[in-house]
C-alpha cells in the first residue's frame, strides 16, 4: 500500500504558533525535534504529511490518531515511523519527507 500528502507550508504556521493545537497531533519528541531549528514550519508541515501518508498507506481506522503515529530519526537522519504499541502492524513502514519554501510533501510505503 502506498500514501501520499502535500500541504503548503503557510497552511500549518497558524496550528504550529498555537502549542495546544501541536499537543494533539504531535508527540512531545517530535515537537522537541522541531524546537531545534530557527524555520520550524517546515518541518512541522513535513511531519504532518507524512501522518497523513501513514494513515493513507494503512488504510486504517479512525480510532489511529496522529498521536498514535510518531515520526522519528535515525542516527543517519532518515525518518521513520513509530506507531503506537496497541496497534499490531506487522509491516514494515516506509517514509521519505521532503519540502521546499512553499510546500511539505510525504510518502509511505506499506511493505
């Protein structure tokens, strides 16, 4: 299965400055990640997509939230996913992140 999301960055700076709003879709490790660079909103907007691309690839049910998907790195700096412990995903998961000034983008694959 395969996920796909894209979002302009712009979209997610009025959800990013309000911290209650990022505690309901971001874990506390994730926005500590963010808190390290000066342009946060990329990467805000990046993590987001790739929750989507998750949830998309997984086909999954309503009762996955964004806080049971995190998003993390490697010590190589490649992003994967850790989902929560009460969901059984026996597959492995696949994601690849990308942005530019204006857009974030996300892709999961399902192996």
């Amino acid at each position: 299965m395969i996920g796909i999301d894209i979002l302009e960055i712009e979209r997610i700076k009025i959800l990013a400055d309000d911290e209650n709003k990022l505690k309901k879709i971001f874990t506390e490790n994730e926005i500590n990640y963010f808190n390290n660079f000066k342009n946060k909103y990329e990467h805000i907007c990046g993590f987001f997509c790739a929750k989507e691309a998750v949830k998309k690839a997984l086909d999954c049910p309503n009762n996955l939230s964004f806080l049971d998907i995190e998003i993390l790195h490697s010590n190589s700096k490649k992003p994967y996913v850790k989902i929560n412990k009460k969901y059984e995903i026996k597959k492995q998961i696949k994601i690849s992140i990308s942005h530019s000034k204006t857009f974030a983008t996300a892709v999961c694959l399902i192996i």
